[in-house]
C-alpha cells in the first residue's frame, strides 16, 4: 500500500470539487432553492410582490 501526500490528496479533491458536473449540479440546486423560496414565501413584502407571477408561471395557490 502506498502513502499519498497531502498535496496530492488536495488536488485530487479539488479537481473533482470544481468540475464541470459539479459546479452545474450545485448551480441548479441554488437556483432551484431560489425559485422554490420565492415562490412559497409567506413574507408580505415578497409575497405581494411575486403574487401574479406565482399564480401566472407555476399555477401555485397562496391562499
């Protein structure tokens, strides 16, 4: 068995951390996080604010 150097086990997580899979697997994970809290808020300011665009796009009811 062979004892790898800190600096190679960095790398070899760093490389698969930055990836391209990766980075779009977490970019549509917080843009759908995103939507879904602006969607189903019950704060009045954003509320009030997206309520014809809820009801428009996703068909969602508020009330």
């Amino acid at each position: 068995m062979t004892v790898q150097s800190s600096s190679s086990v960095q790398q070899q997580v760093a490389g698969r951390v930055l990836s391209v899979p990766v980075q779009s697997a977490l970019y549509i994970a917080l843009c759908s996080l995103t939507l879904w809290t602006i969607y189903f808020t019950t704060y009045p300011a954003i509320h009030d604010t997206t309520h014809s665009l809820r009801h428009h796009t996703a068909m969602v009811g508020c009330h």
